[in-house]
C-alpha cells in the first residue's frame, strides 16, 4: 500500500514568518500616544479605563501589553506610588530595540536611564548583573549601531562612559562650552578674552582727535633737535626761529597720527557694554565655529573681573531690557582699564616675545619686567631700557658716543632741576614773606597784653579812691 501523500501546504518556515499584530495592542497604543506624551507611566486601572479592551478583560489587556513590551513600544517601570506600571516609548527609539538580543536591550536601556549624564562601564555591569566579557561585547555590537557612544567626563575624565548616541552630554559632566574632550580649552578663552577686551575697550574710551589736542600749561617743552649743546641765549633764539617753530609742528603731528590718545567718558555715562552687546559681538565676528550661549560668556567675563582685566558698573534697565539683578533691578555694564592703544601695544609685545630672533625676545622679557617694576631710581636710566642692549658696545654699531638716548634723558634731569629751583625759590619767598610778619607781629605785641587769654591794645587806667568821711 503506497503511503498517503502529505496534503500539507508548503508555507513559510517560523522564523521567516510575519510578525502577528494584535489589533487590540495596537488601537491601545494608538490610545496612549494620543493622550498622553512619551515618557509617562500608566497604571493598569488607566490602560483598562481606556475604553480600548473589550468588557475590560484583564487577559486581553495582559496580552496586549505583553505584546508592546515585546516591540518594545512598552517598558516595564516602576510608579512613584508603588506597584508596577509601563512607560510609553515613541516608534523611534522602539526600532533601535526591536533586533537587539535580551542583554543587548538590558544594557541600552541602562544608559538610556542615565540621559545626558552617562554611565560608567563599572555602573552600568553593577546594574545589569552580566558578566565583564558579556557586557563589553555588548558595547562593541550597540556601538557598532551607533545606538550608543563614548564621552569624556571633567569629574572623572578616567572613567570610560558610555551615552545614548542621540543626545548631547550635559554641562555637567562635559565642563560647558569652554571644555574640549573633557580637558580645558586655554586656547579658546584666550582668543575669546582678548576679543572681548578690545571690544569692550573701544567702547570704554573716546579718541580724542587731533583738532582736539592743545598743548597746555602742564605740557614740558621738547628739546631742540639740532643738538644738546644749545643752552641759554642759544636756545632761545631757536625757539623763536621758524626753522625751530617747524620742526615743532611736525614733530607733534608725527607723534599725534602715530599713536592715538583716548581719554574716558564723563560721569554717568550709560553705554557701556553689557552682556548682551557683547555676546552678539562674538556671534557677528564668527570667531569660533560653534555659537556660544550667553551662561558661558557671562563665566568668562567673571573671571575678567577676578583677573582685573574688566570692571562692573551697574545701571537701570530701558525699555523692555530685561534686569540681571531682580532684586536691585539693574543691568551689567563692563568697562576696560586698558585703552585699545595700550591693549596693541601689549599685543607688539607678545609677539616680540615669541620671536625668532634671541635679541628681540631679551628686549621684550626686559621691557614687560622694567613695566612691572616701574619707573624709579635707576630703572630710568636709559640703559635698562634700551632695546639694543644687546648689541651696544665700543666699537659696535650701538655705543655710547652715538646713543640716540641719552639727550632725551639729559633733558628730563634738565627740566626736573630746574623745577627743582623753582620750587626752592618759591619755599625761600614763603620763609622772607613769613618772617616779615612775624617780625610784625611781635612789634606789634610790645603795644598789646593780653588779660583772661584775650589779646587787646594797653590802655592805662587811673583810680580814683573816695575816701568815706569819718
């Protein structure tokens, strides 16, 4: 007897098959995400009171429940109050769940609990209870999907920490904007500190124009550029030749166009820069390539405050600006020491310091240290701030009998010496003209006496006694 032939139909093996749906779990789903955002636990009364399960069978709601943890559009969390509830995920982050193995899910859901802050490797291994091979295969296949990624914390920039691809790591952890890598960016607070200083400086002072200038009493005069052998009657005449008038004129307009002068604002002057104009200066000049929030300017701008560079002033707010300090009601302003004519000077001196030429970086290490110092004693003698220092010597190019120097410096001992005199004279005027009236004073005091502390003119008094009759 020939055996029975298998009428089964050839049809799709299991693991080929189709996903089942469950229409019941996915109208519940529907429900939840109309109502509610993602990210909210739903007890079991609220799934049951949605109107969605069938005469509020507990097993149907089992099974649809059961069926969206499994696709992941469920998870398993636990209520504020106690008991057990399920958390609603949006499709997206369902789909990086979906082909994941049972570890493979443990884990991705472990750093996705952690947020913006991450994990450590030791913490996330402590929370899933797998083993140390188990758990860094994992991270290869999950970083291999870019679900999840490596970040460098400032607190323990040792510890190897793991993030969610998708998100940015807090402040908290990364240090903010002025942290790369978990290391201190100097680089970048020192380009954006000088742009904020020169900013802030030329909005501080006004140029004073060259119209402007005059030359007034308290000004000392130049010397002569013929020579510094002119002295007396020879000067004189020079001054008063047009030749000598001349030079004069051209030499201060040299100086003049050469490098500008500032001067400050009067008193009460409202329009300096605040942190507002200042972070949009940054945002406008694109000096970096990412924007950077205002929080993280106005840190910086408190260390230029802790480091002397700006100063705080303080002012109403106008208009609809908003206040920095509610409770005084005030706006910052910030002002710079420096003008941008001393702040270009101090750049020149950087770059002099970092130059290729030994001589040149001597000269500038020497100049920063006689400016620290300051001007006294022998630190004005023009040797000690010599630039050719170096290279001064007899017989060089630079020597004594041709240093350009010394006249200028002659001539402020000049001048100081002769103001020497003059205060001199003036102090032995104030003695003769004190002295005569002290000698007054006590011709004139023979004349007087003085009776109960109270000084008056001698006057003699006769008495006459009457006598009482006997």
């Amino acid at each position: 007897m020939a055996p029975p032939k298998n009428t089964t139909s050839s049809g799709p093996s299991p693991s080929t098959a189709a996903p089942v749906r469950n229409p019941t779990a996915d109208a519940l789903y529907a429900w939840c995400c109309s109502k509610y955002a993602y990210g909210y636990v739903f007890s079991q009364a609220e799934l049951l009171g949605a109107g969605v399960i069938p005469n509020q069978d507990l097993q149907i709601l089992l099974s649809s429940v059961e069926y969206l943890t499994k696709n992941a559009l469920f998870r398993v969390h636990d209520r504020a109050g106690g008991g057990i509830g399920w958390e609603l995920v949006d499709p997206e982050t369902a789909r990086d769940y979906s082909n994941l193995s049972r570890n493979e899910q443990i884990v991705l859901q472990v750093i996705d609990g952690a947020k913006t802050s991450g994990m450590w490797t030791k913490q996330i291994q402590s929370k899933t209870a797998l083993h140390t091979n188990i758990v860094e295969k994992v991270f290869r296949v999950l970083e291999g999907r870019g679900l999840i990624k490596q970040m460098k914390s400032v607190t323990h920039p040792q510890r190897k920490m793991y993030i969610l691809a998708s998100l940015t790591p807090s402040e908290d952890a990364t240090g903010g904007s002025w942290f790369s890598e978990g290391r201190l960016d100097i680089g970048l607070i020192e380009t954006i500190s000088t742009v904020i200083e020169h900013y802030v400086s030329t909005k501080s002072w006004q140029e004073i124009k060259p119209d402007d200038v005059e030359e007034g009493p308290g000004q000392k005069r130049k010397r002569p550029s013929s020579s510094f052998e002119e002295h007396g009657d020879d000067r004189a005449k020079l001054a008063k030749t047009g030749e000598g008038q001349n030079n004069k004129a051209r030499t201060s307009k040299h100086q003049i166009s050469s490098q500008k002068s500032y001067k400050p604002f009067g008193p009460g002057y409202k329009s300096y820069p605040t942190l507002e104009d200042i972070t949009r200066h940054i945002i406008n000049i694109k000096v970096t390539g990412s924007i950077l929030p205002q929080n993280a300017v106005a840190q910086l701008l408190q260390v230029m405050v802790y480091d002397d560079r700006l100063f705080k002033l303080h002012r109403p707010p106008v208009g609809n600006e908003l206040p920095d300090d509610h409770v005084n009601n005030t706006v910052t302003m910030y002002r710079c020491f420096k003008t941008p004519q001393d702040l270009m000077e101090q750049h020149q001196l950087y770059k002099r310091k970092v130059s290729d030429h030994d001589y040149v970086r001597k000269a500038a290490y020497r100049q920063e240290e006689l400016e620290k110092l300051g001007v006294g004693g022998s630190s004005e003698v023009p040797c000690l701030r010599c630039p050719s220092f170096d290279i001064c010597g007899d017989g060089g190019p630079v020597n004594v009998a041709t240093c350009k120097y010394f006249d200028e410096w002659y001539d402020r001992l000049e001048e100081a010496d002769r103001e020497e005199e003059e205060k001199e004279k003036a102090k032995e005027k104030v003695k003769d003209r004190d002295k005569g009236s002290m000698d007054k004073g006590k011709a004139k005091g023979k004349e007087h006496v003085t009776v109960n502390g109270d000084r008056g003119p001698r006057v003699d008094i006769e008495l006459e006694l009457e006598l009482e009759p006997s």
